[in-house]
C-alpha cells in the first residue's frame, strides 16, 4: 500500500474516532477519495 494511501486512512481513523457520530455520507465520500487516490497512484 502507498504511503499517500496509508496516510489518509490515518487520518479517517483518527477522524472517526474524534468524532463519535459518523455519517454514511463522510464513509462514502473518504471511499472515494481513496478509490482516486490509488487510482492515480497505479498510473
């Protein structure tokens, strides 16, 4: 796994964690973001 990727899911980790209350729509949205990042990582 990339260090660019490694990193944001750190940081949804910790995101998550601050907050208690998490939405399906800031799942989906940190979903894609990881979709697009690998993807421009594999090019």
């Amino acid at each position: 796994m990339s260090e660019v990727t490694q990193t944001l899911i750190d940081d949804a980790q910790a995101h998550s964690q601050s907050e208690s209350r998490i939405t399906a729509r800031d799942l989906r949205q940190r979903f894609l973001a990881l979709l697009y990042v690998a993807r421009i990582v594999e090019l």
